[in-house]
C-alpha cells in the first residue's frame, strides 16, 4: 500500500519504534510536509475555487483530513485576509479552539495572538491589527453579533463540526443565512466529519426562490457548493464485548491493560464521559501499571477534557518518547474536534455526557448517555489514522445494532432555550418561533423559556426585552440566571461577593477532588463550610485564597484546585469590567450573607426544593415540578439537609443529585418572582 510507505518514510509516526527503527529517517517532517501531506492538500484549489464562485460551500472530510487547520490557511494564502479583512473559524468546543490555533500558529511560524489568535468565553488572545485568522466558539461568535450584526471584519466564516449540532451552531446557521442577504460577499464554510450534506445545502439554498435574478447577477453562486474530501483512513478491526460490562470504567482500564501487554507498539485513546471518570480512570491505571510485572511500566498516562491547563492539554499532543506508549483517556472532544497522531487502539466505553432538558418540569440535566451509532463509527475510525487498527467496544455488538440510535439528537432540541432565546431579542430577533432554524426547537421548550425569561423580568408582556434589566442581563456572557443574580446584587449591595460567586460557579469544581482520599477532602471542605451552604462556601474559599496571596502551597495543604482558583480570578476578573460597563456598582456586602442568599434567589428561584417531611433519606422535592431530588455528596449540606434550599444545577446518576445548594427563606421566593410562584398552593410554602 503506498500510503504505508508514505508514513514509513516520512516518520509523521510520533511513536513506533518497530516501524521507524528500518527507517533512517527517523523523527518529524517538516511541518511544511506534514501540511502537504494532509487529504485536504489535493482539494487546495479546489476549495479555494468554490470559496471564490460560492457564496456558501460544504465541506465534508474525514476528522484529521486537515479541514480546520489548512482551509484558514489557504484562505489567507489566497488574499482573504488582506486589506485588515479577518477569517473566522468556530469550533463548538473552547479546547479545540485554544488546541487548532496553537497548531496554526506554528505552522505558520507565528507567535499564537498575533497573525493567528483565539477567542473563547473569558479569554481573548487576539490583535485588532495583526489577526488574520481568528478561531473561536461558534458562542463567542453570536456574541460579537451584539456589538457588530452583520459581522462586518470577516470576510469568510468558516463553520466547523456542523455534525455536532450544538445549539450555538444552529442558530448561528440561521443568522449567517440573514446576514449572507446583507452582506453577499460574505463566505460561508460549513465543514463536518459526516453530514447530511444535501440537507445542509438546502437549508442555505436560496437561489430556488429567488430564480431569473440569479444567474444574470454579477458575483458569487447563491446555490451551496459540496466538496468531499476523500480520506485515507485505515482499516480498524472491531471488537466487541461478549457480555455486558457492568462497570465500563474498570473494564476500560483492564482493556487498556491488556493491550499493552499482548499487542505492538502504538498509542491507545479511551473514550469515558467526563472529568470525574477520567481521573478516576487515570488513578486507576497508574496503579494497575505500576503492578504490572514490566519494567516501568512503559506507559504514559493522560488525561483530556475541557478544564485542562494549558500544559496539560500540550502534553497529549506531544510525541511519544521512545519505547513508551501513550495512554490518552478522553471525552468526546477527542471523537471529531482533535486529532492525536500516534493512535492505533481506540477503546470506547458506549457513553457520553449529554444534555438533556424536560420542559415539562424544566428540568436540565447532564446525564451519561449511550452515544450514537454515527459517534462510535467515529471513535473506531481515531484508531485507524497511522495504520491498520483496532477498536475495542465495551458493550455487546446486539447493544450496538438495537440499542443506539442512528444519529444524536441536535442539542437544540434536548435543551433549555432560556440563553438562545434572549439572545435572539438581543439580536432583534422577536418572532423566536418564526426563526430560520436548521432543526426546530420544540414548542413547550420555547414556552418555558419565555415563561422564565418574563419571571426574570428580562422580557415584558409583549415579549421584548426589558430597558434596562434585559439588555443588561443579555450582555453578561452567562446564562441568564446567573446574570440575573448578579443584576439583583447591587440593589442589595452585595455585587463583589456574588461576582466571585457567578465566577466560581463557571468553574466545574474548585476543588482537587482527584487527590487523596474521600475523607481527607471532606475534612478540608470543613476548614471553609459555611452553614449557608456551597456559595457561601465558596467565599470562604476565595477570602482564604487571596489571605495567602495565591500560594499553590496553601491550595494543596487545603485541597482547593490552584489551576481552577487562577481561572476564578482570572473570570472574575473580566465580570468585573463587564459589570462596572452596564452600570452596576461594585460593592461588598462584609459577610451580610443573607443579602447574598437573596441575590441567588432572585436568579435561581426556579431551582427552589423543600424537604420532604418525615423523609429521612434526605429527598426533596421541587416546588414548581414535584421533582424528587437529593443533595450531592460533594456538597457541603449533604446530609444536613436544611428544609428550603435552592440548588445551581443538577446531575444524574442513579437520582437526580442537586450540586451546589444554597439555604433560603421560603418567603424570599414570592418576593422575587411573584408571577412564578402566583399560582402555588399556599401549604407548598408552609414551613
Ligand atoms: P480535521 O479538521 O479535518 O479533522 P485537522 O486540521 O484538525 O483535521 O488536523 C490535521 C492534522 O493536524 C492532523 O494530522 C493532526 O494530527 C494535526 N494537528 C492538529 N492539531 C494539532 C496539534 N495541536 N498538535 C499537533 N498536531 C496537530
Ligand atoms: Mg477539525
């Protein structure tokens, strides 16, 4: 097979010992050859081609074809950047962005924020002069649509891994689709790993209505281009389990294992579902490996999710050394978004983590779900990237053909719509329900989100939003909720406690939860518990962290995560200045902690739970939806179980598990949301 060779000469195989010790060429190309080496390589002009004759073109290759690092490439080569105009590239995912921006940059030869930069919430690493090419979230991008509509710097957006069908790509489909009748020099790309192209192309289709103006018109194509890009993947063998696994974390591990013992030289990437099982599983295999009989091992362990630190993120990208073999254990993002070079086994678990939203108790939840038919298709696929490969699924091949579904559901349609929606009004969008949509909402979800949004006070009775409170809470880059509570701080006077709050909460966990054992993290949680519950907490946490003036020292004698609490003060750092703009006044309540309580309320009283009475085994219940739910173990109330508390979010395992619970007075809830809570029966609200 030539393409063997190709590899085998070139050494664009990080890894293999065995295979590169025949060769003499032993170590990298060039990046400029491992660029021309890409699939995507021989569409070159092609691409460029259509790019200039179509006003929209769709792209559809093989993940690590070169689709997101080359394109914005040979755009700028072509002159599209030139003249101060900007390409864009979205990704839905903020590691992908940081990850394919740093690549370019050095394949470019250029120092990461000048020529090439990144935006993604909370961190611009831009030039206003000097960026050219530009990746961002598809959400940072809708965003910059309240500043600037018609998106006027880019001369061509690029829309990546359209297949995820998050929510913010969809609805930035559809406000692209306006823009383009504004703006028709503008170009559009959509690329994806697997898509239903034609069904894509027909939603940018306008030229059908639109016939006889078109074709005699000066300028580019209104009709959508496709363009497939022919992969080169190798085969990869499948493996099934023969029975159902009952713990896919542990028979993740054993897997691995029993890779490295009895198989070749070459790179193993694990699909688990989120932080916590990932570390868990690292944990685990350190000290499987460590067991086993080889000397040292031989295994490089690594963890990869969003949250990670920079260096940490640079470590799973980094070549294997010599006679090692890297272990990367992964999300999703790993599926489509990034490509690790040196994989040849793939071991996927069935499962991610997904949202999924109940309109009728308006309960989100993010749950372990199976994955779908078309995401373990590309799991398999990562092995087969260098050579031949094999993949290992941790369930039944009947699991595989009856139980997952074709393709996954767009998140638009298993998610609250609270945040699109006042996004839209932000956007002057109102006929919400009228709205170009690549995949429609669903009815109820919409009218939820409304009925939410006019509790908040953000919309009024025509459903507009409201002057100021509205707009104001549509310009904070959180969720509405969040925004809300930081809006009703400085009424109260509390709004630097509550910023530090909002900023905590946008951290998955402040904690080092994956050190040391169960008890010892409790104990810690103590030295800082307040009785209030988790955001107090979180305050204690914060006070204490600036009293030692940041130490990492201080962070691992009081397991409190260094790199998450120089997020939080990095976070907090720009709510600030986004406060202080829409007008709100900085100021410190000095540990009035009811006022701060009241502040949460004001945006979390939709989350508000009572104790069920006489039930000892700590379960609550909603008040709007009569949702039974318990405290998490991580929360600093568990097990207390104050009679009326209100909870950020919630997690499902085996029960709904409320995270980050706070204690309120069950009379704020009328007080802050009237029309809510107008039709509740007096007794819920008895004490
Ligand atoms: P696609 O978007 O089609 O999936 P990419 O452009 O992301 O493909 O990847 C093209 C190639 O660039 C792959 O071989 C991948 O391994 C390499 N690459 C991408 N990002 C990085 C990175 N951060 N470090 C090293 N190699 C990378
Ligand atoms: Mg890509």
């Amino acid at each position: 097979k030539p393409q063997l060779l190709d590899d085998e000469e070139g050494g664009v195989l990080f890894f293999s010992s065995a295979l590169s010790s025949s060769s003499s060429s032993y170590g990298y190309a060039s990046l400029e050859k491992q660029r021309q080496r890409l699939p995507v390589y021989k569409y070159r002009n092609s691409i460029l081609y259509l790019v200039e004759t179509h006003s929209t073109s769709i792209v559809v290759g093989e993940t690590g074809s070169g689709k997101t690092t080359q394109i914005p490439q040979y755009l700028k080569e072509a002159g599209w950047a030139d003249g101060g105009r900007v390409i864009a590239c979205t990704q839905p995912r903020r590691l992908a962005v940081q990850a394919v921006a740093s690549r370019v940059a050095e394949e470019m030869g250029v120092k990461l924020g000048d020529e090439v930069g990144y935006t993604i919430r909370f961190e611009d690493l831009t030039n206003s002069e000097l960026t050219r090419i530009k990746f961002l979230t598809d959400g940072v991008l809708l965003r910059e649509m309240m500043t600037d509509p018609l998106l006027s710097k880019y001369s061509v957006i690029m829309v990546d891994e359209a297949h995820e069908r998050s929510i913010s790509t969809d609805i930035l489909l559809g406000l692209l689709k306006k823009i383009q009748r504004r703006r028709p020099e503008l170009r559009l790309i959509i690329a994806s790993a697997t898509i239903e192209a034609k069904s894509m192309a027909a939603f940018f289709d306008t030229s059908k209505k639109r016939r006889g103006s078109d074709d005699k018109q000066h300028g580019p194509k209104t009709e959508p281009a496709i363009l497939s890009v022919e992969g080169r993947g190798f085969n990869v063998q499948v493996f099934y389990a023969e029975e159902p696994v009952p713990d896919y974390l542990r028979a993740a591990v054993s897997t691995v294992m029993s890779i490295h013992n009895q198989e070749p030289p070459g790179d193993i990437l694990v699909f688990l579902t989120g932080q916590d099982d990932i570390d868990a599983a690292v944990e685990l295999l350190t000290e499987e490996s460590q067991n086993n009989g080889k000397p040292s091992g031989g295994l490089t362990i690594l963890p990869l999710y969003s949250g990670l630190s920079r260096a940490d993120q640079d470590l799973v990208f980094s070549p294997t050394p010599r006679g090692k073999r890297k272990v990367v254990i992964s999300t999703n993002i790993a599926e489509t978004s990034l490509t690790l070079e040196g994989v040849v086994y793939v071991v996927d678990s069935g499962f991610s983590k997904q949202r999924f939203y109940n309109p009728i108790t308006d309960v989100e939840n993010l749950i372990v779900a199976p994955i779908s038919k078309a995401s373990a298709r590309q799991r398999a696929g990562r092995a087969g990237r260098v050579r031949p490969g094999k993949c290992y699924r941790l369930y039944t091949e009947e699991y595989y053909v009856n139980e997952l579904s074709t393709e996954g559901i767009p998140e638009i349609q298993r998610t609250s719509l609270v945040s699109s929606v006042i996004q839209l009004k932000a956007l002057g969008i109102d006929n919400i329900l009228g709205f170009d949509w690549p995949a429609s909402p669903s009815p109820e979800a919409m009218i939820r989100a409304l009925e939410v949004l006019y509790s908040l006070g953000v919309i009024d009775d025509d459903a507009k939003l409201t002057s100021p409170a509205g707009f104001q809470i549509a310009e904070i880059p959180l969720e509405p909720m969040i925004s809300k509570m930081i809006l009703a701080s400085d009424e109260l006077g509390c709004s630097e406690e509550i910023l530090t709050i909002a900023s905590v909460l946008s951290i998955q966990s402040i904690w080092a939860s994956s050190r040391g054992s169960q008890k010892e993290l409790d104990e810690a949680k103590m030295r800082f518990a307040a009785a209030e519950g988790d955001h107090v907490t979180f305050l204690n946490v914060y006070k204490g962290f600036l009293k030692c003036n940041k130490s990492p020292t201080w962070c691992h004698k009081n397991f409190v995560n260094y790199q998450a609490m120089k997020k939080v003060i990095e976070v907090r750092g720009q709510l600030r200045r986004t406060a202080q703009r829409i007008g709100i006044n900085l100021k410190s309540c000095d540990g009035d902690t009811q006022v701060v309580r009241k502040a949460v309320t004001a945006g979390y009283f939709a989350n508000a739970c009572r104790l069920e009475a006489f039930s000892h085994s700590g379960m609550y219940k909603t008040l709007r939806g009569s949702q039974e739910v318990y405290i998490h173990p991580s929360s600093i109330l568990f097990r207390v179980n104050p009679k009326w508390i209100i909870f950020h979010s919630l997690v499902s395992t085996d029960r709904q598990y409320m995270r980050n619970v706070i204690t309120i007075d069950p009379s704020w809830l009328t007080e802050a949301a009237p029309h809510f809570y107008q039709h509740r029966q007096p007794d819920s609200f008895r004490q």
